[in-house]
C-alpha cells in the first residue's frame, strides 16, 4: 500500500504569517515534554481558542485530526476531518478537504477497514479530480488497486490500476507507474499466472533498480519476483527458461537481495513477507531448522503491523510447517489464531485457506464429521472469493491493460524510429557532401597520377636492375633454407618417438593404477562379505543354541510334571492314600504344572516371534489398566510369598503398542521379581515420560543379578538363554522369559534395559513409544 500525503499551498498575510509562526513555535516546544495524548489535548485546545474561521484555522484542524490518528482514535479522527471537510469548503480550500478524505482512507485502510477506506479513497478522487490534481488522483487510484488486492477482488483491483496508468503516462512519473506495474504483478501471481507477474516486476525493477539505491520499492520487487519463483510450474518455469532443480536457488537468490534492502531500511512490513518466503524456500531444501526460524520470524515482524492480513498469513506458513511435522495440536493452534484475525477483518482468502487446512488436520486424525464441516466452509468461502462471472471480468480488465502498456511501448518505438529517420537524413547529406569532395580529389590526383607514372617508370627500370641481384641472394637462401628444413625433420622424428614412449607410459601407468585400485576394492568387497558371514554365522550359532536350549527344556522339564501326574493317578487308581497326603500330592502337582503352564506359554509365544508374517498389533492404550490386569492375576502368588506389589503409574498412560505383548512382557518380568524377592519383600513399579517414550520401571529388593548376566541381556544382539535359577522359596524357571521379553520389545520399537547388583535388587526398564 502507498502512502502519499502532500502539504496543502495557500497565502497568507504578513500579520498571519508572523502569528502562525509563534503558535506553531511555542506547539513545538511544548510538544517535546508532552506524550502523544497530551500533544492532541494541546492542540484541541488551540483549534477550540481559534475563533476565525481562516487558514490557519484550517492548519490546526488537520494537525488534530492527524495527531488522533496516531492515537488510533477512531471516533476523534473522523470528527476532526469533517470538521476539516467542512472548514475547507467554506474558505474555497479544496486541496484540504481531499487530504482529510485521502488520509482518513489511508488510515482505515491500514486497520483494513476496507468499506471505509474505499468510500474515503473515492471522495478524495472526486475533490482530486475537480481540482485537476492528477498526482494525488493517480495515487489515490493506486492505493484501492492495492485494498481491492487484499480484499481480494481482483477484478476492481485491475481496473483502478488501470486508471492510474495513463495518468502517470501523462505525467511521465516513472518510480508511481513502477507501483502500478507490483501491484498488477501482485494481482498476477494471486491468480497463479508466474509469468505475467514476471514480466510485470522486470518492468518495475528497471525503475526501482536505476542507481541500485535502496528502497523500499526495490525491497518489495525482489521479494515478489522470490515467490514468482517459489509459485511457478514446470511449464512456467520452462517459458522463464529457468531449470525446475533450479527454481529454489533463483528464489533464494532474488530473497537475499531484497533481505538486504529491508533489513538497511528497518522496513518490518517488508521483512515479514520476505522471511516467511525464505521458510518456504529451507523447508523445500530440507533444512527444517532454518525454515522453522525463518518462520518465527515472519510472525514477529507482521504482528507488528496494524494490517494483520500479513500476521494471518504467516500464521498459516507456520501451520503448514507442524502439519508435515505431524504436530497437529500446534498447527490447529496457530490456524484457529489465523482465523479468528481473519474474521475479525474480513479476509476471505485467509479463512477459506484456514477452513482447507483445519479439515486436513481433521482427517489425519480420524475425525472425518469435523474434517468434513470445515471442508464445508471451505468450499462456501472459495465460491465467495471466485466465480465465473468474476473471471471473465478479470480476462476483460487484463486484456485492456496489456493493451494500454503495449500501444504506449510502440508508442515510444514509434518516436525512437522518427528520431533514427532524421539522424539517416542527416547522415545521408553528409554523404552527399563528401562525395563531391572526393571528386575534387580525384580530378587532382589524376594529375598528380600522370607525374607519378614518369617517376614510376624510372623507378621500374631502378627496380628491375635490383632485381637480377635479389634473385642471386635468393637462391643461396633457398639452399641453407633447404638444408635447415632437413634438420628440423631429424628433429621432429625425435620428439616423435619421444612423445610416442611417453604416452605409451602413461597408459601403462593408468592400467597399473587401475588395476590396483580393482584389486584394492575387490579384496575390501571380500573383507565386508566377510564380516556380513561372520555376523549371519554368529547369529546361527545363537539361534542353534536357543533350539538346544528349548529341545533340552522340553524333554527334560516336560518329562519329570508328567511322570508326576501317572504317579498321582496310580494311587488314586490304587485307593491305598490317606485325605493329607492326597491334599499334600496335589498341592506339589499344582505347582509343577502351573510352571509346565508357564514355560510351554513362553515357548510357544517365543516360537510364534520367530515366524515369518508373526506382526504386533500396534494401537493406543493405557499401559496403567494393562499392568493392573496383570497384577490380579499375579495377587494370590504375591500374598503366598508376603510380597507388596506398588503400582505407582498414573491412569492415562499412554503408549503405541500390542497390548498382548506388553501384557505377557509385565507378567514374565513381575513373575521374575516375586520368584527372586524373599518372603515379605516389596515390588514397586514406575513411570516417566521421556521425550517421545513412556519408561516402565519394575523394580524389587531380591537378590538380585551377576554383573556379567546384566552385561550379557543389555547386549542387544545377546539372545543366548539363561540358565533356569530356583527363586528364593525354591521356585522353578524355564530360562526363557527374559529372551522372550526382549524379542517383543525390539517388534514393537522399544527396548528393554536391566541394572542390577547381587543382594541389591534388581530394576528392568521397559521403554515404549508415546501416543501423542
């Protein structure tokens, strides 16, 4: 948006210049200790203590309502300017009334008030134009080219452009239609045509760019030809003839140049845009950390601007951003923020592409009802924007004002040509005149000609007697030229054959280096297949081990609960057992079958792992209900030990996770603390959340574990199982639990770590991702 204000001309008497010059003295002066709000008090009191309705008057009043509005004052600004309005008419000052109508637009328009301000603009363009003021009528036309742009309404936005072109033609104000050639530009990239908007910015950068001084004009032309770049397709791309790899590194260029500019220029409305199109740019190279800061930044330079249409904006770039960084909550956050700015002020563009956003978030979620209401008033506020009618009038207004540009460019071709036939005519009898003087000479050289040709023929015959000697000195040079022409060919011969050898070095140079550097790669091929054996061979080996270990577990631990249960069934068959020793049988046979139950529970889940297709069921849940469902279940084997379990994880603990293989991982681990905890000891278990992970800590005063075993299972390529241990009331393990827990934890991305001194307890922490 321009801002244009130009001071109003009058006369003044004597008397009234010597007054006006003391009260405007003395306002100054009092104006240095004063704050803002006491400098308008001030000068009310002036305006109310003038009673003469004159110029000076006239001055005081536009000094109020221009102080109201640095207060943002809108009630008082707009008193004081019909009273401005009203004043200029009386006393026949017209320029006053059409800088009060122009400034109060302007001052609406940056609160993006557009109603106002687009009444205001054309209230100032009809005293503008009675007063034949072209200036502040093409300046005026330009900044509702510019409301009309952000509105948008690209349609109005064209033709008010198009209306200040001819006047700036007129005037021959090159740096004002410059501004008319970004804003159409801007209106050409809004409607996604890269290459019109180019096109349109070379012009202006030919004007801004004269001197390659610094201005804000110039700021605003490399930050738009940046997102022309960024904006552009493969096909535009290819007219601009600009490589599509190569599009960033135009873009990033264009943006450093216009980077520099406004940071020399302090200009925060120019430093926004330009930071929010270099996130852009990082985030499509990957760099993340110089895109997400580019981003912050954008938002701290627009939040500083009274028109907030920019602050939405870069809300939205940020959005964007945590949206492909899936962090949905700070993106629905900064969009909500967005929207409510663009409600506030009536930006439709903003809350269509809100609306499409938030739905977007909502169907990533899962909630498609939500996702589908904003797609809703997506849909309503996009057909607001644009519709067909609109299009044909914007095809309409574009094709006039290439028109205009056009037939003003041949215009001026048409006067270079004129100038260029009058220089040709000038040239052409300069000819003409030095073709006459040749002839002079050539009459005079004819004469000078015959007497040259008499000493001519005298020097001929001179010549034809140094001739007969020449040809003798002729000869012998030929001779020794011969003679020195055989030597240079015994010469080349040599370096012939000199040059053949070396090159035949060379290239067996080459084949010696290459042939090393085959066998170099050759043998480093063979050390890395090696390795890759070594490790396939190892982990055989582990795996073999494991089968022994379970073949070993099963024919022997299988054999011994079975012979036990014919056992039983025999002195049941026999009768010959008394009602104690029948309880006290039972008792024992309960026990052995409950750890068979247990150690076939744990083979089969362990083979099950090993299978090909085996996958975990990942979903959301609360690890707190999982683990409390294992307790119960472990209770009565707790209470016959006199051991305290205390599950001092909080509900809504939440992980991503299979919930049968978080449940029998919790159970092996708690089983194992009970079987090695003593009689009256204590179970605690924990949690924390770390980062993106939910630590699980089971921890228990038993007797804890060799240093050498808790090396051996925090090894993550370690599978060996370990040795069946009897607890500490004599229990019984099958060695498999632990291999067991670890294989599922590494399937559902999350480890297990043990820490452990003998006689010092022991705690296993299990770590598992976080649901979000």
């Amino acid at each position: 948006m321009k801002s244009r204000f130009q001071t109003a001309g009058f006369h003044l008497s004597l008397k009234f210049l010597i007054f006006n010059s003391l009260m405007f003295f003395c306002i100054a002066v009092n104006a240095q200790v004063k704050t803002t709000q006491q400098k308008a008090d001030s000068l009310v009191s002036v305006y109310q203590n003038h009673t003469r309705d004159d110029s000076a008057k006239l001055v005081i009043v536009k000094q109020v309502y221009k102080q109201f509005m640095k207060l943002k004052n809108f009630d008082k600004s707009e008193v004081y300017v019909n009273k401005t309005i009203a004043l200029a008419n009386k006393i026949d000052q017209k320029k006053y009334a059409g800088d009060a109508y122009y400034n109060l637009g302007l001052f609406y328009h940056g609160f993006a008030n557009y109603i106002k301000a687009e009444g205001n603009y054309y209230k100032a363009i009809e005293v503008y134009t009675a007063m034949n003021n072209l200036d502040m009528v093409g300046g005026t036309y330009l900044n509702l080219g510019a409301l009309y742009n952000g509105i948008p309404d690209y349609a109005k936005a064209l033709e008010a452009n198009q209306k200040a072109i001819p006047i700036y033609l007129e005037l021959k104000s090159e740096g004002d239609l410059a501004s008319c050639y970004v804003n159409v530009a801007e209106i050409y990239q809004s409607l996604d045509q890269q290459v019109e908007a180019y096109n349109y910015l070379q012009k202006a950068l030919k004007v801004f760019g004269v001197g390659n001084q610094s201005n804000r004009g110039l700021a605003v032309v490399y930050n738009m030809l940046g997102s022309t770049f960024i904006q552009a397709s493969e096909t535009e791309l290819t007219k601009l003839g600009i490589a599509s790899n190569q599009k960033y590194n135009k873009a990033l260029e264009y943006l450093a140049k216009g980077l520099k500019v406004a940071e020399d220029l302090k200009d925060a409305s120019v430093l926004g845009p330009i930071y929010q199109d270099l996130g852009t740019v990082y985030e499509a190279s990957e760099n993340k950390d110089l895109a997400l800061i580019s981003y912050i930044k954008a938002i701290e330079y627009t939040n500083k601007q009274d028109d907030k249409s920019y602050y939405a904006m870069s809300l939205l770039a940020l959005s964007d951003f945590y949206t492909k960084e899936n962090e949905y909550e700070k993106a629905t956050s900064l969009l909500l923020e967005a929207l409510k700015i663009a409600q506030l002020n009536k930006l439709l563009e903003v809350q269509r592409n809100a609306y499409q956003k938030l739905s977007t978030i909502e169907e990533k979620q899962g909630n498609f009802n939500q996702s589908l209401v904003y797609y809703r008033l997506y849909i309503s506020f996009k057909d607001q924007i644009f519709n067909k009618e609109k299009e044909n009038e914007i095809t309409r207004r574009q094709l006039q004002l290439d028109f205009s540009i056009k037939e003003n460019d041949y215009q001026l071709k048409q006067k270079i040509t004129d100038v260029e036939l009058q220089r040709q005519v000038f040239l052409a009898r300069q000819q003409q005149q030095q073709l006459t003087l040749r002839k002079q000479e050539l009459a005079l050289s004819d004469k000078e000609k015959s007497l040259q040709r008499i000493t001519f023929l005298k020097r001929q015959s001179d010549l034809e007697n140094e001739k007969s000697v020449l040809d003798k000195q002729r000869l012998f040079a030929l001779l020794a030229k011969t003679e020195k022409e055989k030597e240079i060919d015994v010469q080349s011969n040599e370096l012939r054959v000199n040059k053949n050898v070396n090159t035949f070095l060379v290239v067996l140079a080459t084949i010696l280096f290459l042939s090393g550097a085959f066998v170099f790669y050759t043998q480093r091929k063979t050390a890395r297949l090696n390795r890759i054996v070594s490790e396939q061979k190892r982990e055989l080996e582990n795996l073999s081990k494991v089968k022994d270990t379970i073949f070993s577990v099963v024919s022997h631990d299988m054999r011994s609960p079975v012979n036990s249960l014919i056992s039983f069934i025999q002195l049941l068959e026999d009768g010959n057992i008394s009602q104690g020793e029948l309880t006290r049988y039972a008792g024992n046979l309960k026990n052995t079958l409950g750890y068979t139950s247990s150690m076939m529970e744990n083979l089969l889940n362990w083979a099950s792992s090993q299978m090909q297709g085996f996958e975990p069921i990942i979903e959301k849940f609360d690890i707190q209900l999982c683990i409390q469902e294992v307790l119960n279940s472990m209770l009565t084997i707790a209470n016959q030990k006199g051991i305290t379990i205390k599950n001092n994880i909080p509900s809504g603990t939440l992980c991503l996770a299979d919930m049968n293989m978080t449940s029998l991982i919790v159970r092996n681990l708690i089983s194992n603390a009970i079987k090695f905890t003593p009689n009256n000891g204590v179970i605690e278990l924990n949690s924390i959340k770390d980062g993106k992970k939910v630590k699980i800590s089971i921890m228990d005063n038993g007797i804890g574990m060799p240093t050498e075993q808790v090396v051996n299972f925090n090894t993550s390529t370690h599978l060996e199982t370990g040795k069946s241990t009897y607890g500490t009331n004599k229990e019984k393990g099958t060695g498999i639990g632990l291999v067991l827990c670890k294989t599922f934890t590494k399937m559902m991305n999350g480890s297990l770590q043990a820490n452990s001194k003998l006689n010092n307890g022991s705690v296993f922490t299990l770590s598992l991702p976080k649901a979000v």
